[in-house]
C-alpha cells in the first residue's frame, strides 16, 4: 500500500509505472505474433518469391524451345526439304546435293542462331539418310531407323520431346535433348531430327537461381529429371511421392520427409515440370532468429527506458527553466548567451536547433554588413573603371589626332586598331558575339602586329556567310592567334604566315581553324596539351583554367556549353609536316531574331 500512496503522489513513478504497464503489454503482443502468425507470412512469402523465379525460368524454357520449334518448322516447310523426301532410293548424288542447298539455305543460318545444336539428321521411307554436325562428330555405326524414332511418333502430328547420355557421338557422356517430327509430302514420309546440347538448359535453369541451398530442377510427366545442376543426375527419376504429387498442372506442397517445400509449374510447349525445392530450415531458422531477436530487444529496450525515463524526468523541469530563461534575454536583444546543451534527446536537440539559429542570425547581421560595405566598394570601383576607361580612350583619340596631322598613318592605324580592341575587350556587358565581330577584334590584333612586325607577318581570314551572324563567346580567337605569334616571330623572327578558316560542319557546329607554318607543336609539347584538355573535359570541372592561352579557351568553351561534349579546343601538327593547327568547335547557334527570319 505504501509503494501505490508513493506512485500516487509522484508524476515521475506514475509515467514508470504506465510505460513500464504499455511495454510488457507490447512484448506480449509481439512474442503471440511473432510465434504464431510470422511462420506462416515468411512461407508464404517464400512461396510467393519462388513462383516469381519458376515463372521466370518456366518463360525462359517455354521461349527457348519455342525457337528451337520455329526453327525446326521453317526447316521442315521450306521447298528443299521437299524435294529431298522425293528422290527416290538409291539416288545419293541427288540426295547429297540437294542436302547441300538445305544446309546452305536454312541450317547454317539456323545453327548460327542456335550454336548448342550437336547434329541435324534427314532421314525418309526410301531409305535416304543423311546428317549434318556441329562440332561434334557421329559414331561410324549411327543409323537413324535403329532409334525407333518411327514407332514413337506413330499417330503423332507435333514434336516428340526426349532426353538421353547419347552413345551416337564420339564424344561421350553428352547430355543430349532429342527434337523428332514426322514431315509428309504427298505419299513420301520423313522424319527429321535434332539433337540439342542439353547444358544451356541446364544454364537457364540456375541463371535465376537465388544464392540459397535449394534446388531447381527439370522433369518430364513421367518424373524423368532433364535438367538438373548435377548432369550425372539427368535421365534418372525421382522419388515416388514427388512423382505423384506432379500430375496437376501447377501447385506446392510440404514434403515432411526431408523437411522440404516444393513448387512446380508446367512448360506450356511441354509436358515437363519446373520444380523448386527449397529446405524449409532456412525459413525455420529465419522465424526463431527473428523472434529471438524481437523478444530481447524489447526486453533490453525495456530497461534502458526505465532507466533513462528516470533521469530524464529528472532534468526536465530544470532545462526547460534554462531555455526560457535565454530566451527572455534574446527577445531584449541578447544574442550572445546560448542554451546549454545536455543529453541527446528532444530537449537537446531543442536547444541545438535554438543555438544554431542565433549562430545563423548573427552570421546574417554581418554579412548584411559586409555586404553593404562591399556594395558601397564595388559602386565606387565601378565609378573610378569607368574613369580610367575614359581617360584612356581620350588619350588614344589625342595620339590619333596628333599622328594624323604629323601624317604617321602607322602610328594612326595603330592607335584606331588598339582602341577598337580596348572598347570590345572591356565591354562586360556582353560575353556572347557574333562570329563576325570576333574576327574583327581578331582583325585589329593582326593589324598592330602587321604593324610592329612588317612583311614578316602575313595573314588571310576566310568566312563562309552562314557563320557570320552565328552567336560565338568573346575573345576565343584572338589568344590563339597571339599563341602562333608568340612562339614563332617572337622566338626566331623568321617571317609568319597565318591563315584563319570559319566554317559550318554539318548546320550544327562551327569550327574556327587556325594554322601557320611555324616551328608547329612538339611531340611532347603536344602530348602535354592534349593530356590538360583531356583533364578539363572532366565532369568535375567547376571553374575555368587559371592559366591563359589555348588552355583558357577550352576551359571557357567548356564551362559555357556544359552540355554539349563535342565543344572545345583540339590542337594537332598539320599531315604536311609544317607549322601548326587549332581548330575551335563550338554549337552552332543564332540570336532569337536571326533565326527566326
């Protein structure tokens, strides 16, 4: 009475006392269902699962036979085999060349298709008989009529199924599936037969096999095995209940006698059996771990909740004081106090969540900061670009003037060349010209340095009118061009020429092809660039090369047209032996209005 007046006065004891109640109600609960209806499910889920593999691998034969049957009924049907049942006995220059159009025209192809094919035999009433092998060779003594295949496919109008360890073969101890089928023209009878590698069957059979100690086999009606993972095992009978148990088309049952659950369906084309035997231990030993292992774990559960339900109730009250208290201060404007964190539960995860947030909103205070700062900075930066910008501009315009009235027309050509480039290069605003405005600024380049190198430096631009308007990212020429410059004038001084082709492959990408006959790239310079461009077509790319040149270029192409693998740069030695080639591909594209008109 004292314990239930102590429960009855304490909040804590009394949610001990109810959860302790619910959790022996629910490992109850659990330990009945677990016993007495789990056994039952998982069987039935096994079987479930064991008819999807039967009915896979029951598809899997019924589709296999069923070619070997188009197969055999295409060579039966056809013309030549006709004729092969007319010649008359006796007559082997025509029966072995009219075999011969029958092999060339159909078992060839057939035996292309079906490889596992051991032998073909003709054989008719007037005692013609001829063979075809694959591979494997027939015993001297092979006579088809001593097989009594015309017995067994008396009154018969389909295909007589059998399986045997054939003695025909030199080879011995095949598994062999037998295809016999009677073919009438007019009054002459024949037969023809097929002799099958029984071991692909055998393949199709394990192939949806599930890693499990069971069995999935093959019989006849007659409880004949014709497939089985042991080869040794086929052409011999199982036992007698299992052979009486198969008469019905389809079912499964519990063997008791060796603890075994057995499922079998039959092959349509056939009368054969697929049967799965599956050991029932395996769903046994998975009942008894699963219930084991249910029923300690709640157990086990059961005491740590005692436990900790005590300390829990013990902490609550007290953190959640130490919450509201910080609380108050944050909503007066204290950020900086944050919530001591003990244990790991929901409170604990309160608390966490509550001091992230603060952490989150002093970060935003900052940054809120530092990005007006920073605002403020780039307003003032772009104020003061925009008066160097100016200034140059003005200056380059005074040279001009100044040259031109001097009458240095280099010099003047220069300056017009140089501010054309500085206006098109610091223009921000647009990353994405026209291919024509690209071998403009490409143009002016040429001509300062036409200037600077006089007639050692030549050039031609070609332009085929498609691509003059076709949208192109800036500045992805004129580097290349100054690549060739640079290692060859530069370097040696011996005279340049380069030569510029923009061209439209195929109306879906445009190439800008760049060559010289300069010193060209080599072997391992080459070698090198294209092992850089090999690395920066990687998925994995995320920003453009930080070095200048060829390398700048493709990166740049690559990041802009992300989804197109066929863009970039690719550099190589031209077959004539002189100078260098850089093609540049990029899509072919238009603005909106350009490719509408």
């Amino acid at each position: 009475m004292v314990f239930i007046e102590s429960i009855r006065r304490s909040i804590k004891w009394k949610m001990i006392a109810m959860i302790t109640l619910v959790l022996l109600s629910v490992v109850v609960s659990v330990v009945y269902f677990t016993y007495y209806q789990t056994k039952g499910i998982i069987e039935k889920d096994a079987r479930q699962f064991s008819n999807q593999i039967l009915n896979q691998v029951n598809m899997n034969v019924d589709r296999y036979l069923r070619g070997f049957q188009l197969g055999f009924l295409s060579i039966a049907s056809n013309s030549d085999t006709e004729r092969w049942l007319r010649v008359e006995a006796g007559d082997d220059l025509s029966s072995y060349i009219i075999f011969q159009e029958i092999i060339n025209n159909y078992l060839q192809v057939f035996i292309y298709q079906h490889p596992e094919v051991l032998s073909i035999t003709f054989s008719n009433t007037n005692g013609n008989e001829m063979h075809f092998t694959n591979g494997f060779e027939l015993v001297e003594s092979y006579d088809f009529e001593n097989e009594r295949y015309m017995d067994k496919l008396e009154g018969q109008h389909g295909i007589y199924f059998d399986v045997t360890f054939s003695d025909n073969y030199v080879q011995k101890n095949l598994p062999v599936m037998t295809m016999v089928k009677q073919v009438t023209v007019g009054q002459e009878v024949g037969y023809i037969k097929l002799d099958i590698d029984l071991r692909p069957v055998v393949g199709i059979v394990n192939e949806n096999r599930p890693e499990s100690s069971g069995l999935t086999l093959i019989s006849d009606a007659e409880g004949r095995i014709i497939a089985h993972p042991d080869l040794q095992l086929v052409t011999s009978f199982l036992e007698q209940d299992l052979i009486e148990r198969l008469s019905a088309g389809s079912g499964s049952f519990y063997r008791e006698a060796s603890d075994e659950i057995m499922i079998f369906q039959t092959v349509p084309l056939t009368s054969w059996k697929v049967i799965s035997l599956i050991p029932y231990y395996e769903f046994a030993e998975s009942v008894l771990y699963i219930r084991g292992i249910t029923i300690a774990a709640v157990l086990v559960g059961l005491a740590l909740l005692l436990i900790t339900i005590i300390a829990i109730l013990s902490s609550f009250t007290r953190r959640i004081g130490v919450m509201k208290k910080i609380m108050t201060k944050a909503k007066i404007g204290n950020f900086h106090d944050r919530i001591p964190v003990e244990g790991i539960d929901e409170i604990a995860d309160l608390g966490h969540t509550y001091n992230s947030m603060l952490n989150e909103l002093e970060t935003s205070i900052h940054q809120l900061a530092e990005s007006k700062l920073q605002r403020q900075e780039a307003t003032m930066s772009a104020l003061q670009s925009q008066i160097d910008s100016h200034f140059l501009y003005n200056s380059l315009e005074a040279i001009n003037s100044m040259a031109n009235l001097a009458d240095h027309k280099e010099i003047e050509q220069m300056t017009v060349a140089l501010s054309r480039m500085l206006r098109y290069t610091s223009d921000y605003k647009s990353t994405i010209v026209t291919v024509e405005d690209e071998l403009r600024h490409l143009q002016n380049y040429l001509q300062i340095n036409r200037i600077r190198f006089g007639e050692k430096l030549s050039f031609r631009i070609r332009l085929e009118a498609e691509c003059a308007g076709a949208l192109c990212l800036k500045a992805v020429i004129q580097p290349v061009v100054e690549n060739c410059i640079k290692h060859n004038l530069e370097r040696n001084g011996k005279p340049l020429r380069i030569e510029v082709k923009v061209r439209c492959l195929q109306r879906e990408y445009v190439q800008i092809a760049i060559s010289d006959n300069g010193v060209g790239f080599s072997e391992e310079r080459l070698k090198m660039l294209e092992r850089q461009i090999h690395l920066l077509n990687s998925p994995r790319l995320k920003e453009h090369s930080s070095r200048i040149g060829l390398l700048n270029v493709h990166s740049r192409l690559r990041v802009y047209y992300a989804a197109n693998p066929n863009t970039g740069v690719f550099v190589s030695n031209p077959s004539n032996g002189t100078g260098a080639l850089v093609s540049v591909v990029f899509p072919l594209q238009y603005r909106e209005k350009e490719a509408g008109a």
